[in-house]
C-alpha cells in the first residue's frame, strides 16, 4: 500500500537504468539526503558528533569496502584495520611533510597509498581461497601494526610513538585539529561518504562489479566466461583497500584526532568492520550503512540504558555488549544470512500487498 | 663451546617449549576441524573461559557475583570454601561438556550444511560471547592460577649443562622453566591418549568415521549430533589442559583468548587436519620465532614474535598450500 511501483513507466534506457528505478526509493532517498545535508548539522552537538554520527560515517566507508571484497568478490580479509592504519598514517605523513597540500587530496592519496599496499597483500589470493586467505590477510594485520610502531620515520620520531593531526584549514573554517567544530566534521565525512557511495554503487552495477561477483560465484565459470582472475581479484583488493584507507585517515584525522596504532587500529577493529558486513548483508551497498548504524549505534544505546538507565557498572555493561553482540551475530547468522540488507527486501516486499496477504 | 652458540641452543630449547604450549591450542583445533568441518576460532576463548572457571571453583567464587551484586544492591562474593586443584579440575570438565552439548544443541544444530565461511563467523560470534559471559560469570581481573604445577627455573638443568661452556665465560647452564618442562610431559601424554582413544575405541572410530565423510558415518548408523557434543566436550578438554598452562605461566587474564590467533599459523604449517601435524607446526613456530627474534630482532626493532608466525604461514602457504600433514583438499584457485 505503501510502497508502490505501479504506475512508474520506463520511456528511456536511461531511465531505467538510474541507481533507483523505483519511484518511492527514489524520493525517499533524497528526502534523507536533504535530511543529511541540510537539516542535521545545524542541530549536531560534540556528543552525537563523537558518539554516533562521525564514527558511523567513518565505519560505513570501511564497511563499503570491505563489502566490495568480501561480499562483493567473495575474498575474506582480516587485515581491514591494519589497512585502515595505512591510510591514516599516510595520510599524517603527506600532511606534516606537504603541509600546503588540501585536505581532500591528502585524503585521496592515502586511500591510493593504501590501495597499493592492499594489493600487495592481495597477491596470496591467486592462490588460496576460504580462511586460508583470512590467515593470510591476518599477517598483513598484524606485520602493518608491529611496523608503524616500530619505525620512527611513520610517527616522525614523536617522543610518545603516537601521530597527532596538524591543524588544516579550507576557506578559513579548520577541518582538522582540536578546533574544529562537531558539524564540520559531520559534514567533511558525509560529503566523502556521499561521493563513495555513490562511486561503490555504480561500480557493482558494471563490468567490475560484475566481474567480482562472477568470480565469486564460481572462479572456474568466471574464467571460462572471460574474467581475468588476477585482474579482478587484484582489482577488489586495490579498490577496497582504497576505500578502507580513506576510511582509516578520516579516523584519525578527523575523528581522533591523536592515534596510538596498536590500540586504534587493532585486530578487534578488523573483526568489528567485518561483523558490520556480515550483519548488514554481504554483498549489498545498502547493508554497508545499516551494518555499521547498527553496530555503532548498539554500544551507545547499551550504554545508555545499563548504565545511564539502571545505574550498572560500565565494566558490567562492557561485558554484557560483548555477549549481546556474539549472540547477535550468531543469531543473524542462523535466521537471516543475508544480514538487514535482506530483511529489508523482505519487508518492502511484504509492504508492496499490504494490508492484503497476497 | 662459545656461549654464544650455547644461547642459541637456550633460545631454541625454550622455543621449542613455547611450540609445545602453541601446539596444545592447535590440538583442540584440529579435532573439532577434523570432526564438523568448522574451524573454531572459539578455541582461545574457550581455554580462557575455562581457566576462567577452573580458578572461580578453587576460590568458592559466586558465579554472576557482580551482576547480582548490580542489580539487587547485594554485596555476595565467594561461598567461602576452597576445592582442590583435582576436584576443581573434574568439576570444569563437566562444564566444558555443558558448553559442548550447548553449543551444539543453539547453534551448530541450526548451521548444518552452511559454507564453512559461515560456521567460521559464528564461532567468531561464540568467541565474543564467551568473552563477555566469562567475564560477567567471574570477574574480569586478572587472576592467578596455582593447580600445584613447579614453577620458575629448573636448577638441575641449570646446573648440569654449566660444564658446556669453558671455565670463566658468562654462560652458567641452560634456563629452562619447570613449567614448560611439565607442559611438554602434559602435551606428549595428550596426543597419546588422544591417538589411543581414536584408534582402539568405539567411540573414536565413529568420531573418525565421521571427520572422513559425513555421510557415509550417518547411512551406517553413527548420530552426527552426538559426535559433535562429544569432539567438543574434547576440544573443552584440551582447551582446558591449555587453559591450565597457559593460566599458570602467565596468570588468567583477557589475552589468553588471544592464543587462538597464535594457533592460525601453526595450523596453516601443520595442515588443518593433522594431529601430528598440530604439533610439529607448533614446535617449528615456537622455535622459529624465538630464533629469528634471536638473530634479526635486534637489527630491525624487536617484537617480531607478533607477526613472525604469520609471516612464516604466509610464504608457506604459497609453496605447500595444505601444510606439512595436510590432505590435499585445500581448494586452489
């Protein structure tokens, strides 16, 4: 009742090949947008910026690109938040030693650093398949992190091994650095969300994506068919970790603003943006953002509730998050593979007939 | 002998020790591999749970203490008895046999004939669960595990290798920790009674009936579910004889879930199949890992321990995709 296509007709290949055919979708989605740009930076504060808003757009570009790999191209990583820390430490290295350069190039050029190093750490899975590349991938996890900590020359000789964010400014207003206001950083981050999503959408929905899902479908029919193994492999390791580091110096420039790496960007961080993945539906642009809403947003509520709500303990509600969110992917896992990206298919079918069951 | 060959051999000998602690976790690995075809990640966290309730036993700790304490303003803490090492040790089998018929009961059940990619995940979500449900059952502080095993230098040793070396250079006996000495007694009786209980009983010939084909177990009558309960009331065994280890060394504490990590590339070097294998690829990166920390730690920074092993696994995997012991069932691309 709710959600109709009838009555939308298609008079052009153009228009029926747009990102949402559906009218509905369609409107809804820049209704959100306009929601996004227009309405909510005038009324964020530091807490929902630091709590909820900049690290779920932050996650939801890891979780993007890990989606192209994993969900898209069928190659499992661990290693996203050793890339994520490539990304932020490039990105503090072309700052402090390019200080003129813009912010949005730095960040651009982190993520194609970071794409480089992903790739090299993609080259196993010519070889191997399955938890066999996992493994692998968790060598690239933990080599990157013993690496930033170990060589000087990444945290330019810091006294304390950690890397802390020059200020930056872009016409006039600092985007970088203590100063900078919650709504900025709202909005630096959603533009590159806005920019990437877009980018990730229209990439699966052509000859790459395609590729990537052949490949992960079947690698010998992939091949048998014409796609080149190596190149769409190597391909999903360069793009997803291009998005992963973008990710990674978003992190830290702009959210953190002073990074410890072993802390920031540890294993669980890994396991966190790929729990993201799986509960928001692998293989799905959509499922990307409600995985990390979901997972971001689930801890502050816990919180809010346990210890905010019933006065427990915040070591007790730590240890209660843990087992909600090891049930919770157990649970999607036997009821729903397919994570909240298919529930959501499966409620706009439902809201199609509704209130008639047929 | 110059004392520094003589150090080189120290830092093997105690390699090889740490290899043998590596290999316990990847023991408990390979038989639930073997057996259901999933690759627990829950391992580490299982040894740590059980360490976890083992200590709680031989304190009296009330579990949920702190949670009931929370929410009914109580302040309960411990019964105020003391168990036995033995009696406590008994007591945790039970449990981890609990958490077996559990697990298979609430999950493995559900997840039949899902791509091993999925079971991994969810005993990645197991893992997390019993991360918080130990911590919430007894406390998340570090605690000492004391089960009546020698700790701390063997003298003896020490003692009698000092004549190596000639008179006057600084080298005074090999250090070799009564610990690891006892682990590696521990360990070697483990696979024999495990390999024993495969080989010449019912039970473990139905339990490798089943990890050669599923199938094939179930037309002749053997219950799968069953299996499953009993290889990982085993795996809780062998996670619990690593819990106690691992526990005793270094204190029961949240990093010992990390173990599990360590074990990955001790399987990927052994293959994932292969008993034998679990502990040969532990001795190699045990001793592999003290030696290169040995030899190029010092020139490039230290710490290598961290990522050596998986490094190790990683070159390996390029030239023998299925470990040492391995079947050939690795699929290649």
């Amino acid at each position: 009742m709710y959600y109709r296509e009838a009555g939308d007709f298609k008079t052009s290949y153009r228009a029926d090949q747009q990102n949402f055919p559906i009218r509905f979708d369609r409107i809804h989605f820049w209704v959100m947008m306009a929601l996004a740009f227009g309405v909510v930076p005038f009324f964020i504060n530091d807490y929902w910026a630091n709590a909820v808003f900049v690290p779920f757009l932050i996650f939801a570009i890891a979780t993007l690109g890990l989606n192209l790999l994993t969900g898209y191209c069928g190659q499992v990583s661990l290693g996203s938040a050793g890339f994520m820390a490539v990304g932020a430490y490039a990105s503090y290295k072309l700052m402090t030693s390019f200080p003129e350069l813009n912010f949005f190039v730095v960040i651009l050029l982190s993520g194609g650093i970071t794409a480089l190093v992903g790739t090299a750490f993609g080259l196993p899975s010519l070889r191997i398949k399955g938890f066999y590349l996992a493994v692998a991938t968790l060598a690239a996890q933990f080599f990157l992190v013993w690496l930033f900590n170990k060589v000087p020359w990444f945290y330019n000789n810091s006294a304390s091994g950690q890397i802390s964010v020059p200020r930056r400014e872009m016409f006039g207003i600092p985007i970088t650095g203590p100063e900078t206001a919650a709504s900025t950083k709202y909005l630096v981050c959603l533009v590159i969300v806005f920019v990437l999503g877009f980018v990730a959408r229209n990439l699966t929905r052509g000859r790459i994506g395609r590729s990537w899902m052949a490949i992960r479908d079947m690698d010998f029919a992939a091949e048998i068919i014409g796609v080149d193994p190596l190149r769409a492999k190597l391909s999903a390791f360069a793009i997803s970790s291009f998005y992963i580091g973008i990710a990674g110096a978003l992190f830290f420039s702009v959210y953190l603003g002073a990074v410890e790496v072993g802390e920031a960007f540890g294993i669980n961080n890994s396991f966190l943006i790929l729990f993201m993945v799986i509960i928001g539906g692998l293989g799905s642009i959509y499922g990307s953002f409600a995985g990390a809403a979901f997972l971001i947003l689930m801890p502050v509520l816990l919180k809010n509730v346990l210890v905010g709500g019933l006065g427990w303990p915040s070591d007790l509600a730590a240890h209660l998050e843990f087992m909600i969110m090891g049930a919770l992917i157990i649970i999607f896992l036997i009821v729903e593979p397919h994570g909240l990206a298919r529930l959501w298919a499966v409620t706009k079918q439902k809201l199609r007939l509704w209130p008639f069951p047929y | 002998m110059s004392p520094d060959f003589l150090y080189a051999v120290e830092v093997l000998l105690n390699g090889l020790m740490a290899g043998v602690m590596y290999s316990l976790v990847a023991l408990g690995f390979v038989l639930i591999f073997k057996a259901s075809g999933v690759f627990n990640y829950a391992q580490g966290v299982m040894a740590l749970f059980a360490a976890l309730t083992l200590v709680g036993i031989m304190n009296g700790q009330v579990p949920f203490s702190h949670l009931i304490n929370a929410v009914f303003g109580t302040s309960v803490h411990e019964f105020g008895w003391h168990v036995p090492a033995l009696g406590a040790i008994a007591l945790t089998a039970v449990v981890m046999v609990i958490f077996a018929f559990l697990v298979e009961k609430l999950i493995l059940k559900y997840l039949i004939g899902q791509e091993p990619i999925i079971l991994f995940m969810a005993t990645i979500g197991l893992a997390y669960f019993m991360e918080g449900f130990g911590d919430l059952m007894w406390g998340a502080d570090i605690k000492a595990l004391d089960v009546g095993l020698p700790k701390g230098g063997s003298i003896w040793i020490e003692e009698n290798t000092a004549w190596l070396a000639a008179e006057g250079s600084r080298f005074f006996g090999f250090f070799i920790d009564k610990l690891d000495v006892s682990a590696t007694l521990v360990a070697v009786v483990l696979v024999i009674a495990l390999t024993l209980f495969s080989q010449y009983t019912a039970t473990g010939r139905a339990l490798r009936a089943v990890a050669d084909d599923h199938q094939a177990a179930l037309s002749v009558g053997i219950s799968l579910r069953a299996i499953w309960v009993i290889t990982w009331s085993i795996a809780g065994f062998v996670a619990l004889v690593a819990g106690i280890m691992w526990g005793s060394k270094s204190g029961v504490q949240f990093s010992l879930a990390f173990i599990a990590l360590k074990a990955l590339p001790v399987l990927m070097l052994g293959g994932f199949t292969s008993i034998p294998g679990a502990i040969v690829g532990g001795l190699i990166i045990g001793m592999g890992e003290k030696l290169f920390e040995f030899f190029v730690g010092p020139l490039i920074g230290g710490a290598t321990e961290n990522w050596f092993a998986y490094v190790l696994a990683l070159i390996f995997l390029v030239f023998r995709p299925q470990g040492l012991f391995g079947e050939r069932i690795i699929e290649r691309v």
